[in-house]
C-alpha cells in the first residue's frame, strides 16, 4: 500500500501498522479516539493525553529530540511526525529505516485532512470520518456564530514563551484559528517574532492571550503584561485548544466561544 504524506513523500507499507510511534502530541490523542491502543507502542514525554497511555506507553523522549534506542527496541512499523513540531535532522535519520508518515498543518483544511489520511492508513477510516465531521460540523456553527462576534476586528497578540517575549504570527496553526475567531494579528510580520517589550507598547494590541504551552504562563504573569499595555485586555488561554490540531478540536469551538463572551465582558 501506498500512500503520500502532507509533505508530498510516497510512504510504502506492506499491511496496516500495527506497532505505531507518534511524535506528536495532538496527534497521539487523536490515535487513542482512532481506537489504535493495541497499535501505537510509542509516544513522546509531551503526548499527555489521554493520561492511561502517558503513564503505560513507552515514551521515546521530546519532540525535540528523540532516544534512537527506544525506537529501535520498540521495532515499529510506522512513525507519525509533524514538520514543525519535530526536528528535520533526526526525522531524516528515521527515515533511513522506518516509514515516517508527516504532517503539514496550518489550518483546519491540513488537519482534517491528516484525520483522513492516518484513519486510512491505520484501518480506521469509518472512525476518523466520523471525528472529522463532528469537527467541521462544530467549527461551520462557530464560524456563522462569530460572524456577529462582539470582538470582531480587535488587534491580538498571542504569547507563546516569556524569555525571549516569542508571539504566533501569521503562516501558524494558531494564528489561522485566531482569524477564526474575528481576530487581527498585532504581529503580522513572521510566523513566530521576538517581541521587545518596546515594540509591545507600540504595537498597543486591544487583547494579548497568554497561552498555557508551550511556556506555562500563569495569571501571576497577568500584570507585568497589564503594566506594559495598559489599555489591553490580558488573558491566560488553554494553549491545547489554540495549537493541537487532532481531535481535541472537537472541544475548541465551544472553548472559543466562552473565551469570547467572557473577554467581551472587559470592553463593556
């Protein structure tokens, strides 16, 4: 069988996997609502969801960075990473001796067609089919619903890490879902910039978003932004909602939705 992967590569497999290794969070968890717990043998430090298999599966280290030995050790038949959550180097390393299947994603489009593909690839296709019609269902509701939204058009600036100040720019996951939200991105200039707290005060966005991940920003850091924007209205968000493209996605537009009925509460 073969199949091609969001990075346009042919990936070879004799039969349906049957001992998977994910390196990518979100989509660990969209495998476990596949049914794959016999199937995926290996995870990363980061996949904490759901719980069981994070304290029973083997983890093979960060997405960052992998331990080649467990890999081996694990035997596995297929590996499911991401192009920018796992690093090109030691990705083309496994390459060399295990089909790699990679994700591309930076809108829903690319994700609901990676539920697709790895529902095919996996022997799952009737329950992947079914999560990603729940999903596009959900988010279609959303997008109708924010068409009135109360902060359509508001300057957001959404922080991913406190040292160096790093936001989502436009070309990310992230981003593409702000949009959704009636959002206009304050740092519309690269896909992840390094924010100076000078160039935070000019940019004056209307909303900064503290995210929970991949730095775990908490509302102790609320202030210290409040104190450089005065005028902004400053949040803590769950990162895995903005930024985990499997079927946690299922859960965003009605997270969504409350964020923005509660943050709209700040500019009555």
């Amino acid at each position: 069988m073969i199949f091609i992967d969001q990075l346009k590569r042919k990936i070879e497999l004799p039969s349906t996997p049957k001992r998977i290794i994910s390196l990518v969070p979100s989509q660990t968890e969209y495998l476990y609502d596949l049914g794959l717990n016999e199937e995926v043998v290996g995870i990363t430090k980061f996949c904490i969801h759901p719980d069981e298999w994070f304290r029973s599966k083997t983890r093979v280290g960060g997405t960052k960075q992998f331990d080649m030995e467990k890999i081996r050790a694990l035997a596995p038949d297929l590996i499911i990473g991401n192009k920018e959550e796992n690093e090109e180097e030691q990705v083309k390393e496994l390459m060399e001796h295990y089909p790699v299947w990679m994700s591309d994603i930076v809108n829903l489009k690319g994700a609901f067609e990676m539920m697709v593909n790895l529902g095919e690839i996996c022997g799952k296709r009737d329950k992947a089919a079914e999560i990603k019609l729940q999903a596009e269902y959900s988010f279609n509701t959303f997008k109708e619903e924010m068409k009135s939204s109360p902060l359509k058009g508001k300057r957001m600036a959404y922080f991913i890490w406190q040292k160096p100040l790093m936001a989502a720019g436009p070309g990310t996951f992230i981003d593409h879902l702000l949009e959704l939200c009636g959002f206009v991105n304050a740092f519309p200039d690269s896909r992840y910039p390094e924010i100076t707290e000078e160039q935070l005060k000019q940019a004056a966005p209307d909303l900064i978003f503290l995210s929970s991940e991949p730095y775990p920003f908490k509302e102790k850091h609320v202030e210290w932004f409040k104190a450089l924007c005065p005028g902004a209205a400053v949040i803590t968000v769950d990162g895995e909602l903005f930024s985990w493209y499997g079927s946690r996605l299922l859960k965003a537009p009605d997270y969504f939705s409350a964020l923005i009925k509660r943050t709209a509460q700040l500019f009555v």
